[in-house]
C-alpha cells in the first residue's frame, strides 16, 4: 500500500483502509488488533494444534493396532492420549470455533471491527503461549499423562510427581482465560455492534450459535480453572481440596471439572449447529425452516447442558435417586437437537439444493452425529453406562459426535468460507475426494469401537493381551485411520494449491444471503466501505426480492455519518439494533503482545514457585496500565468529536 | 521421550486367562442379563428412529431439485403439511425418549430391588495395579487374603464392599454385571451374581496409571460343593514342603526382601505392599491377569518385572539361578 | 492483502453503487460515548462481573461440599475471629459511598467532584486491603490444615485478588483523572469502574457470611 499523502483527499475506501489496517511489516505484525488479522493467525493456530493432535492420534492407532505392541510404552502412551484429548478438547475444538467467530461474527453482523480489539489480540497470544508451553514441555518429557479429565488423586502430588500435571493444570488457565475473554468479547459484539436493523430475530443462526455458545463459556469455564487452580495449590502449596486424608474429596475435582465438562462438549457442537445452517441456508437456496424453533433450541440446549454433568460420574457411589435426574435430564437434551435436526430435513425437503462440498460435510453430519447422539442416550441409562462406561464404547460416542458434530460441519465452513478469507475457491475435485476419504475411513476407524467396548476393551490403554480377541477389530480401526490420514493429505493440498491458484471467487461465489457475502473476498480492513442496514434475516436475499419485486433495493441501504479518518464505530442497541452511539475505538498497539508475554512469565512462573504468583504480576499490571493508558492522540485530536446527545 | 520409549517387550504372554469370558452382551447373570435386555430395547428404538431419519434425509436429497450459486432464493414458505410433520416428529421422538428414560429407571429399579438373601461378602481393595481379595467370615481363623482371583458360587448373589489403597480404579466384570469406580476416602458396594459356572474376566476400567492397561482379574463361578473345597484350601495356611529345593527356596524368600511386600500364612511373612501368596500356585495367573501361573513366567516375574509391567510397584531381584530356581519352585509348591 | 473491488448487484455494504442520499441512513448526529449499558464498557465489565460471580458462587458451593463430608465443621475447631471481617465489612459497605459519589460525578462529567470523590475511594481501598491482611492473620487456620483451611483461604484470597485489582483500576484512573484533559471516554471508565467496585463489595457480603458465620451456625 502506497504511503498516504496528507494533501490529497482520498476517496472513501482509500481512507477507511489508510484508517482501520494493521501497521505494516514485521513489528506492525506484533502490533496487529485487526480482527481479521487475529482471526486467520487463530484459525490457522488452531489447526495447527489439530493437526498435531492428529498425528499423535496417528501414532496411537498404530500402537494399537496389534496385541501386545511394543512400540510405545506406557509412560509415552499415557502422555500420547492425554495430550491427543487435551489438545483436541482445549488447543482445538473450543478456540477453533471461536477464532472463527472472531473472524466472521463482525461480518455477519455488519459491524467495522469487534469489540475490545486490543483484548482479542491479548486473548489469542494467552491461548497461543498456553498451546506452545504445553507443546515445549511435551518435547521435554513433561507432557502430561493424567487423562484429559486428570482425576485426583492420580493428578495429585502423590502420584504423579514432578512438572506434568502442573503444566497440563496451567495450559488450562491459560485457554481458558482466553477462552473466557473471548467470550465476553463476543457477546459485546453481538449486543452492541450489529448492523441497523439486524433485530434479534434477524441474527444469522451461527450468530446466535455464537451467542449462546459464550454465554455457556462464561459459566462453565470458571467451574475448570477454579478446579485446576486448586490442583495447583494442592501440588504447589499443599492445600488439601483433594486430599480425602485431610478432609478433601476426590469427587469434588469431578463435580467442578464435569460442570465444565459436559458444557465443554456442547461448545464444540452448538458452533458446529451454526455451521450447518448456515451451509444448508445457502445451498438449499432457502432460509433455515423453523427460525424461532431453531434459536430457541440452541438456548435451551445450552440450558440443559449445566443440568447433565453427573451422567460423567455415573459409576462413583453417588445417591442412585440423583442419577436418575440426570438419566432423565440426559435423555431430554435429544429433544432440542432433534429440532433442529428436523428442521434442517425440512429445509433440504422444500429446497433446492447446490450439492457442493460444503454441503456433503452437512449431510454426512445427519449420519455421523444422530449415530453418536444415539449412543449418547445409551451412556445416558445408568444400567448400560456402568458397562461401557470407561470403555471403547465410549471412546466411538465420543468421536461420533466430536467429529459428526463438530468437525465435519467445520471443514463444511471451511469449503464454505475459505473464499471470503482468501478471495479464491477451494478444489472441488479434491474436496470430494476428502469428503469421501474422511467420511469412509472415519467410520471404519470408529464404529468397530461399539463392539470393542461391549466386549470389555477399557479405553486408555497401551496395550493388551492377545486371548482378549480385541486385535482383529483394532486392526481395522487402524486401518481406517490411514484413509483418514489420506483424506487430510487431500485437504491440506487443496488448500495449499487453491490458496495461489485456486478460482477467483468475487464477493459471493455461492449466492448466499448474509452480510459476510456483501464485501469483498478478502474484505477490506474496514470490512465494509458502507455500513450496511438490515431489512431481514437474509439481507441480501431480501434486497434481491425486494430489487425484483419493486425494482429498487430497500431504503435506506447503509450507514452515512461514521467517521473514516479514524477508527469510528457505529454502536447500536442490544435488541433492535438502533442506531445508538459512535464509539472510537483502540489503535494498534504491542501493548496487547508484551502483556500476554508477561502473563506467560507468571503462569509458568508460578508452576515453580508461588512467589511467582507475586512478582509476576508486576510486569502485567505495568504492561496492562501502559495498554490502557489514553495516548496523546486518543485525547486531544479527537476530542472536540466528542459528544453526548444530551447536550453535555 | 525417546529414552522412554526404549523397554523391552511387555510379555509374549502365553495366555494369562485364555478361557475367561469378556462380553457385556453375553450375560451370566441377573444382573447383566436385565442391562442386556435394556440394550436390546434402547438399540431398537435408536435403530429405528436412526433410520427413519437417514431415510428423511436421503429422500429429501433424492426429491430436491437441482441448483446452483445463481438459483434464485426461496422465501419463506409455510406449508402446513411440512409443519405437522415436524411437530409430529417431535412429538414422537419426545414420547420415545421418556420411553427410553422410563425403562432405564425401571431397571434401574430392577437391579436394586434384587434378592440379597444369603449374600456372600467379599472386601476388594484396589492397588495400583492389583486386586486385594478378602473374604470375611464371623470366624477370625476362616478370614482370608487372595488377590487378584476371586471365587464365587454360582446362583448366589455377591456383594463385593470396594475400595482403594491409592487412586481411582473401577471394577469390571462385563458377563455379570456394570462396573462400580473404588475411590480413595470412600466406600462403595457392587452386587453381582453368577447363574453359569465359568471364568470371567475382570479388569480395572478407570485409568489409574502406568499399569491401567495389565490390572485385571479372573472371576471363577463355581458349582458350591468346588467353591467350598475352594474355601477350605484358602483358608489353611501355606503348605510345608519338606524337599530340600522348597525349602531352600523359602528360605530365600523370608531372607530377601519379599516378606517385606508380601505375606505368605504361616511363615512370618507378613507384608502387605504386594498381592498375599499364601496359595499363589492355585491362581491361574500372576501380576494381574499379565502372565500365566507357570514357573518360567514366575521366573522372569521375579528377577524383572518391570520389563513385563513397566512401572509396577515391585522392583527386579537379581537372585543367582539356583536362588531364583528354588524360589521358583517354592512358590509353585503353595497351592 | 489488499482489497480488490467486484462489481456485482447491489449490496448494502460496498461503495460503489451510486450514492443516493435518501437510501442513507444518517447517524451523524448520535453521540461518541454514552453511559450505563449503551457504553460497550459496560458490557464487558458486565461480563467480568458474570464469570467472576460464577467462580465465587462456584467456591462456595466447593466449601459446602467439603463441609457436608466432615465430620466437625470447621475442622480446625475454632471458627476465624468476627472482629476485623466484620469491621471491614463496614468500612466496604461504607466506600460504596464515595464510589457512588464518584460514579454520579463522572456521568454528570463534574471533573472536581470525581477527583475528590476518587481520591476519597482510594483511601477506603487502603483501609479495607490493610484490614485485610489482618483478617488473614486471624482465620485460626492455615491453608495447608486441613480441606476447611484450604477452602476458608482460597475463597478469602479470590475475594482479595478482587480487592486489590479494583484498587489497581482505581488508582490508575484517579491518576488519569489529575491529568488534563479528560475525554468523554475517561468519565465513561470511572462510572463502569463504579459500577465494578459495587460488585466487588455486595459479592463481599456473601462470602462474609460464609467465611465468618456459617461455621459459627454449623457448630452451634
Ligand atoms: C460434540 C460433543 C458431544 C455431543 C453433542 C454429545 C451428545 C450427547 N452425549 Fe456425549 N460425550 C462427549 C461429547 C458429546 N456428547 C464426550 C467428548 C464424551 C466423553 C468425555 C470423556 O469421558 O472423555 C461424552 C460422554 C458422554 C457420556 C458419559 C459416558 C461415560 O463416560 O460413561 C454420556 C452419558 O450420558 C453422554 C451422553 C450424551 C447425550 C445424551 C448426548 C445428546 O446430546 C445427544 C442428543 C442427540 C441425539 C439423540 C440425536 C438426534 C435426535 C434425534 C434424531 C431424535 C430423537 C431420538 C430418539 C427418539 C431415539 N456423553
Ligand atoms: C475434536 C476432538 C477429537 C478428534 C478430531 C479426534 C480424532 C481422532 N482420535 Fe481422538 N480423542 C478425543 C478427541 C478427538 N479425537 C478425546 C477428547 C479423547 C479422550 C482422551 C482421553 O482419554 O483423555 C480421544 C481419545 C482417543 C482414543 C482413545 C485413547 C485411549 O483411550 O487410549 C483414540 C484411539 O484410537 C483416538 C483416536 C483418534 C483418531 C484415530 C482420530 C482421527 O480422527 C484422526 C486421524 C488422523 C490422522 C491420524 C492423520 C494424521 C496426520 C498426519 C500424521 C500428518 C499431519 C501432520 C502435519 C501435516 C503437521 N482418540
Ligand atoms: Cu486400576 Cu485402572
Ligand atoms: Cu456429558
């Protein structure tokens, strides 16, 4: 970009991207608050960390893969799945679907930016450093090997000495602090930065996905970093939380983590919900049927979900009277997701439909998941889950509906939105190859678990004898790990190629109806060189109706009197969307880099010493203070902008 | 990491428990046929419903017509037969799920209203990586100590009281019964009962560390005359070989460290760190289900376990071969 | 990464189509900051305050669950001293005062009454996390006790952690306060940092009741 010459006045798009884009080269890259700049380093963090988790997921199934394998002892394995769970559960599946709302949500809603851009920035370097600690002390043998769910007292002190559960415990503070910010960033955005017009009811469904999803977050992520701090404590300081011969439980480190726990697994799935509606929206050629139904099933889905946390605990000696609740509250979930799933039959039903590979990663979801959601009710009987519970019967539910729920509808999003990111089409040959790969080996990977897990194959171990028979079924699931592996090879190919010679796409390849469809593949810094205003659930559907039925497009169309020679906002009302305030918004700043930098100092610090806790909060509060500190220019050139409307 | 990696083969394990049934759905007993049952009924609904809804699915891809990028938008529609279907099917699915809820709970109810007239109580106490088996009797001198086999008569019903030593493991007998979690600080019951006679297998379920994957057991069912002979047997105190190679071999043991971890009756073994040995020859297998009961496989037990169950809370004893022999050789003579 | 512009039918968000004043939707007469929940500060202290209310909520619940598997309750017998939690109780209560006078004072944008009513909170800051430190010292119990201990501390120290970042906020604030000129944005700050410290307070209140009388009730 060329260098701005004060003298000359530049037109609109000249100046809102002179305005709102990252500073250049490489320092400017630490600098950057731009949420499509933190957006795409996000997703591309997280796969990342998904691909890592894959491959050690890779190199299970190949120790599993015939009986009494000595390739991997136990004390890699157990640090093999833990990280592959805790890489999947923390580093991947919830930042992935947030990453992808930093990016996408202030597009949906028509807003400049997001809310609190400096935060977001802040939140995904904690969630990157946390990523990165867990990896380093993984290569330094000190990857953690208590489960994903690290129970005490096998997590304790007593039992797993040394640094491996303190840096499993302290990468959870660190997503989960992000996780947390994001959240409330989020909500932010949604309440306050849609675009005029975009009512609550007209808020596209992966919107309002991402509204419950964080709403969620912020009640269940605290129940986890409360727990994992208290492990802390009792491993770093010898507290006694968990420690029955003091008068801790072991069952509380279960009740607080489960609390998160079951929450957790529906904010990887209800993103996933959003995912394909707005999929199957775009390539039925029809809004989603049944709108209301659809957002009041994902409220109440995310209500019910802190109601089923116990059905984890079925097997400890807890009141039997309180597992039948949970038995009944487990089995009602079905109904909110039956909805939806419903309704997504009668869109396709009534559509019609643009059988594209987005829309193939859509529909193997009404496989994959509703086989999962159906072992889901098994494990939900207490009867049958004290058999399979702990089993590979559960490992197959798990990875049902993981990856019916939530990973096939993401690489769906991908195909879906990949052109927006970078301006050109992904392979269509290739991506069904991959759909079919992926689709195929996944069953074959998984579904002989059920069986494994009926014939009495506990799940997290490294190996097993070969009179238990279980070889035959294990060789095959390896075996269909290898086309999954082919099935990402496909993928990754795609993207390389069609990111430098991939179709152009234009603004809307797929001729779909919302407002991220309505700028420029990739958008502009400013995401829109108009504000847009809203008439419905579908913008630009309707202008498109409204454009044929009455020859012109709704008036008025977009937002005239924000500023764009500095980074001005347009706020509105948390209902209606009325146009409400103009709020200027944060430059880029190191700020933001340095303080996740001193965050990171403290965290680790503090697995070794709690004095760390003390010293290292120093550094952060200067750099938060430095970060929140009004520069010269937010003070003086724009003051005389200032005003209240009530004549202040 | 890679330093880690290098340990030797676990065990070629000459089957530990070649015969010991594993299998949810192959019930022998009360308890695990009424669960059978319950998995039979849940699986049929499920089945059905699953594919009612990929038929839905299919069908409406197959109706659909065509289109593409450039294929004008529907709008709203509100046809009232699509709508009854929907709600239709939320209606029915609703109904089938308090189906599925309801009969869970009434088994649920079943289980626990079964007869418990003349239960056998047996106190099991989970070890990172073993089972501690004590049969409890009014009579101190009928009380006993086993690990990691446990008898039981057939047709009666067990109670088996749980708990553990160090973290949380969880019991499981898949052909008789759900699995119950033995959670330090705590105490728990599992109630289970065998219709057939036969050996079942029995595993830890509940990761517990490095040994999670070898801490099984064998269940033995017996007609009650066998399970009684049974009793009588453990209830005696080791056996006193009188041969010179026996002996020796005691008294390798009662010299070295082994009595420190383990007891044998009888003899002033008294150690409880590691499975009682009073009558180790009548086990079927050693460590857990790891290694079938046979003097080579005691042999390579005793001088390395770790290469056979790496990290297990017995360390390697380098004895001299005539040592180890006679060792071996006592160990065999306790039945 | 530069943008490239696509002419296609027209969207509500690109500039190209020809601009016609009445299909404009003029905001520029809305103003550039606002207070309470039209202020996007405000919602993003309200979401603070949501998770922070979970984690005390979710420590209380902890510390029932403990006592409810005890035998004696608190285990270490002696329950913490009522005199210095209970004066701070007060002296909290009391800086909701000064905090409501500052938080009034910074949306009527009085600049000398926000100086002196901020100074006025930051004394109360000082009083309450010096008293603070005394209540530490009079728990009879230490954190690594029993579980009782453990959680009477972690619970206390949640509390102060609070304390002391509202102190930190405040102080920066009322340092940016004595430096001129304020923005509209800077009065917007003081009155969500009001609105903090009432949180900070009134979650104080239960967690009083929990630390200070419930082992007194469970015992009697
Ligand atoms: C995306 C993630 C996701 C989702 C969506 C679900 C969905 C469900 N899960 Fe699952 N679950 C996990 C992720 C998920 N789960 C994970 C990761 C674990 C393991 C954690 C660990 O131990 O490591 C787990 C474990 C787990 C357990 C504990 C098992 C054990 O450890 O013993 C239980 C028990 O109740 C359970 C139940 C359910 C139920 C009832 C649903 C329901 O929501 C399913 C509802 C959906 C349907 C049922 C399909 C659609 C409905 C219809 C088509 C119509 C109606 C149907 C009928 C009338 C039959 N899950
Ligand atoms: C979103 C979540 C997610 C996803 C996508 C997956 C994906 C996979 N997982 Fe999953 N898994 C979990 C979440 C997930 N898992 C969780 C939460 C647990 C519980 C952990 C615990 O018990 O604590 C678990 C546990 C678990 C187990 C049980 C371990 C045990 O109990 O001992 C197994 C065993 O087979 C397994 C296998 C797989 C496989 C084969 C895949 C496959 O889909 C992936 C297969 C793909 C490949 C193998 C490709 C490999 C690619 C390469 C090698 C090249 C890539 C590298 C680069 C280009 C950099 N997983
Ligand atoms: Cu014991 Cu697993
Ligand atoms: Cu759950």
């Amino acid at each position: 970009m060329q260098k701005h010459n004060a003298h000359q006045p530049l037109d609109q798009a000249a100046q809102l991207e002179q305005t709102w884009r990252d500073p250049p080269g490489l320092p400017g890259w630490f600098a950057a608050i731009n949420h499509k700049s933190i957006g795409k380093r996000f997703i591309y963090t997280t796969f990342l960390f998904f691909f890592l988790g894959v491959a050690i997921a890779g190199v299970m199934r190949l120790q599993l893969a015939v009986p009494q394998n000595s390739l991997i002892g136990p004390d890699l394995y157990n640090q093999l799945f833990t990280m592959h769970g805790s890489t999947m559960m923390f580093l991947f599946a919830v930042p992935v679907m947030q990453a992808m709302a930093v990016y996408f949500v202030p597009l949906m809603i028509g807003a400049r930016s997001i809310a609190f851009p400096r935060l977001n920035a802040f939140a995904y370097w904690v969630y990157l450093f946390g990523g990165l600690m867990l990896y380093g002390a993984f290569l330094l043998n000190t990857g953690p090997d208590a489960g994903w769910f690290g129970y005490v007292p096998l997590a304790g002190a007593d039992y797993s000495p040394g640094k491996r559960v303190d840096f499993w415990a302290q990468m959870i503070t660190f997503t989960e602090l992000s996780a947390l910010l994001e959240a409330v960033i989020l909500i932010t955005t949604v309440f306050k930065l849609r675009a005029p017009g975009m009512s609550l009811n007209r808020i596209p469904l992966f919107v309002w996905s991402m509204l419950v999803t964080s709403f969620m977050v912020v009640f269940a992520m605290p129940a986890v970093m409360l727990g994992s701090t208290a492990l802390l404590l009792d491993r770093l300081v010898g507290t006694h939380f968990y420690n029955p011969a003091e008068g801790g439980d072991a069952l509380l480190w279960q009740h607080l983590f489960w609390f998160f726990g079951h929450p957790e697994v529906y904010l990887i799935f209800i993103p996933g919900l959003g995912f394909l509606s707005s999929i199957i929206a775009t390539f039925a050629r029809r809004p989603i049927y049944g709108y209301p139904a659809m957002v009041l099933s994902l409220i109440t889905t995310g209500f019910l979900s802190f109601g089923l946390w116990v059905h984890h605990m079925f097997a400890t000696n807890l009141p039997e009277l309180g597992k039948s609740f949970f038995t009944a509250a487990s089995m009602m979930i079905a109904i909110p997701s039956a909805v939806q799933i419903y309704c997504w039959i009668a869109t396709l039903w009534t559509g019609r439909l643009n059988l594209k590979t987005p829309l193939l990663f859509a529909l193997a979801f009404f496989f994959i998941l509703v086989l999962g959601g159906m072992t889901g009710l098994m494990l939900a009987s207490v009867p049958l889950d004290l058999q399979v519970h702990d089993t590979y019967f559960v490992v197959a539910h798990l990875h049902y509906v993981l990856l019916g729920g939530a990973i096939f509808p993401l690489f769906g999003a991908v195909y879906y939105w990949f052109p927006k990111l970078t301006g050109r089409l992904l392979d269509e040959r290739l991506g069904r190859l991959q759909f079919w790969l992926f689709f195929i080996g996944f069953n074959v990977t998984f579904f002989p678990m059920h069986q494994l897990g009926i014939q009495g194959m506990p799940r997290r171990i490294y190996a097993y004898a070969a009179e238990t028979g279980w070889g035959p079924l294990n060789f095959i699931a390896s075996c269909g790990t290898l086309l999954i592996v082919a099935s990402l090879a496909c993928f990754l190919a795609n993207i390389l190629r069609s990111r430098r010679s991939g179709m152009a796409a234009g603004d809307n390849p797929w001729g779909a109806g919302t407002l991220e469809w309505a700028t420029a593949s990739p958008p502009p810094a400013a995401n829109f060189i108009r504000l847009p205003v809203v008439h419905g659930q579908e913008p630009l559907w309707d202008m498109q109706r409204h454009l044929s039925e009455h020859g012109q497009i709704p008036s008025p169309s977009y937002v005239e009197g924000v500023a764009a020679n500095f980074r001005q906002v347009l706020a509105t009302t948390p209902l209606d969307a009325c146009p409400d305030s103009r709020p200027q918004f944060p430059e880029p700043s190191y700020w933001p880099f340095l303080c996740a930098l001193a965050t990171t100092g403290l965290f680790i610090g503090s697995i070794f010493t709690p004095w760390a806790v003390v010293w290292g909060s120093l550094p952060v509060a200067c750099a938060m203070i430095a970060w929140f500190w009004p520069r010269h220019v937010d003070r003086v050139t724009h003051a005389e902008q200032e005003y209240r409307s009530d004549g202040a | 990491m890679v330093a880690l990696m290098a340990w030797e083969n676990p065990s070629p394990a000459d089957a530990a428990l070649p015969t010991a049934a594993h299998n949810a759905l192959a019930p022998a007993g009360p308890q695990a046929a009424h669960i059978a049952g319950l998995w039979y009924l849940i699986v049929g609904v499920c089945g059905i419903v699953f594919t009612l809804v990929l038929l839905a699915v299919l069908y409406a891809i197959w109706r659909a017509p065509r289109a593409t990028e450039t294929t004008p938008a529907a709008l709203h529609d509100d046809n009232p037969r699509i709508r009854r279907s929907v709600v239709w099917a939320v209606i029915v699915s609703t109904a089938l799920l308090i189906l599925l809820t309801v009969a869970s709970i009434a088994t649920d109810r079943v289980l626990a209203g079964l007869s418990l007239t003349d239960a056998i109580h047996i106190d099991i106490t989970a070890h990172q990586w073993w089972w501690e088996a004590r049969y409890d009797d009014a009579q101190p001198s009928n009380r006993f100590t086993t690990a990691n086999e446990i008898h039981i008569p057939v047709g009666k019903p067990v109670i088996l009281t749980l708990k553990s030593d160090d973290v949380i493991h969880s019991l499981w007998v898949p052909n008789l019964a759900g699995k119950k979690d033995l959670i330090p600080g705590r105490t728990a019951t599992l109630t289970l009962q065998a219709d057939r006679e036969g050996d079942y297998r029995g595993q830890c379920a509940e990761f517990c560390g490095y040994q999670h994957s070898y801490m099984a057991f064998l269940l033995r069912a017996d007609v009650p005359a066998r399970y009684q002979a049974w009793l009588e047997a453990q209830r005696q105190p080791a056996a006193q070989s009188a041969a010179a190679l026996e002996s020796r071999g005691r008294q390798v043991f009662l010299g070295g460290n082994c009595a420190m971890c383990h007891a044998i009756e009888g003899t002033g073994a008294g150690g409880r760190h590691g499975p009682d040995l009073t009558h180790l020859a009548s086990r079927e297998s050693i460590a857990a289900g790891t290694l079938a009961n046979t003097p080579e496989n005691l042999a390579r037990w005793i001088s390395d376990p770790q290469a056979i169950k790496p990290g297990a809370n017995m360390p390697p004893t380098d004895l001299p071969p005539d040592d180890l022999q006679a060792l071996v050789a006592y160990l065999s003579s306790l039945p | 990464m530069a943008p490239e512009m696509h002419t296609v039918a027209p969207a509500p968000g690109k500039g190209r189509h020809s601009a016609d004043s009445n299909q404009a939707l003029d905001v520029s007469s809305l103003p550039t900051y606002a207070f309470s929940h039209r202020s996007l500060m405000w919602w993003g202290t309200f979401g603070m305050m949501l998770i922070e209310g979970t984690v005390f909520g979710l420590m209380v619940f902890s510390y029932f669950y403990l006592a409810s598997h005890a035998d004696v309750w608190p285990m270490s017998r002696y329950a913490p001293d009522l005199a210095w939690g209970t004066l701070n109780t007060a002296v909290m209560i009391a800086s909701a005062f000064p905090n409501h006078w500052a938080k009034r004072a910074a949306e009527a944008q009085d600049l000398r009454k926000v100086r002196g009513w901020l100074l006025a909170c930051m004394m109360f800051s000082f009083l309450f996390l010096a008293i603070r430190v005394l209540e530490f010292r009079h728990l009879n119990v230490a954190w690594d006790s029993n579980a009782y201990g453990s959680a009477v501390w972690l619970l206390l120290g949640l509390h102060t952690v609070h304390l002391i970042t509202d102190t930190v906020d405040s102080l920066v604030l009322t340092v940016l306060m004595f430096y001129e000129p304020v923005g509209g944005k800077s009065y917007v700050d003081v009155s969500e940092n009001g609105l903090y410290w009432y949180f900070v307070v009134f979650t104080w209140l239960p967690i009083y009741a929990v630390i200070y009388l419930v082992p007194r009730w469970i015992a009697s």
